[in-house]
C-alpha cells in the first residue's frame, strides 16, 4: 500500500519536474530564435508587441516580444513562461516600460503581476492556448501621459 502512494507521488512528481524542464527548454530555444524572428513583426500585428524593457542588474536595453491585448486603462500581457521571466521582474523593478503594438509606442506603468486561472481578460482563441501551456497569469499596465 505505501510503496503504491510512493509510485504515485514520484509519477506525479517527475511530470512536473518535465513541465517544468519543458518549458525552460522552451524558453531558451524562444530567446535564441524565435523572439528574433517574431520581433521583424511582432511591433505591428494585433495580439503582439515588442516590450522595451532595462536590465535591472545589466543596465542593458532589452526588447522582447509578447503577446499583448488592450485593457481599460491600457494594456495586458500574458505570462506564457510565469511571473518569474527576466522581462517580467525588470518590468516590475523599473515600474514600467515601453511598448510598440500596431505600428505605435506607449508609455507603460504600474505594473502589476495578476493570477486568473480563467483568462477571462484574453479571447477564447487565445485562453485555450494559455490553458494548454498552463500560463494563468498576465501583467497589466497602465498608459502613462505622453511626454
């Protein structure tokens, strides 16, 4: 009885661990070819962007696609690989960014990490590909003033 709960717990235990594994290997193979080929047009179809960002250890400039909706009082963004991305703390760090989507730049604050495990804020299309990857949360943030 107790080495059956044990096999169970370490199957359980060992797909994780490969969700996990997939999706850093993901994400690695996505920064070294993917962003690069998706950043010719990300700034300019709907449903993407590119996200300016700084490094907040680096100082270094980044750009990063994503993909990007409207809200309210801007816009939001799914968290494909979590809230533990690079980009993501950066953003949070900096307290903003800057954003180009269908051809215009934003001015991007107030970041904000929010969990919904519905995705009620994306289209259908786009809530059945988040819940297929296991992503269920998005940063929303808001439009500053022009300057």
């Amino acid at each position: 009885m107790i080495s059956g709960a044990i096999i169970i717990i370490a199957i359980a235990a060992t797909g994780v661990l490969m969700m996990r594994f997939r999706k850093r290997w993901l994400a690695k193979i996505n920064i070294a070819f993917t962003n690069r080929i998706t950043g010719l047009f990300a700034g300019w179809l709907p449903g993407f962007g590119i996200l300016t960002h700084v490094g907040r250890k680096s100082g270094k400039v980044y750009r990063t696609p994503i993909n990007v909706f409207r809200a309210s009082t801007g816009f939001i963004v799914a968290l494909t690989y979590s809230s533990q991305s690079e980009w993501v703390k950066n953003v949070l760090a900096a307290g903003g960014c800057e954003l180009k989507t269908r051809g215009k730049k934003y001015h991007l604050s107030s970041p904000k990490v929010v969990r919904d495990p519905t995705r009620r804020r994306f289209p259908i299309p786009v809530r059945i590909v988040l819940r297929i990857v296991g992503a269920d949360e998005y940063m929303e943030l808001s439009k500053s003033p022009a300057t």
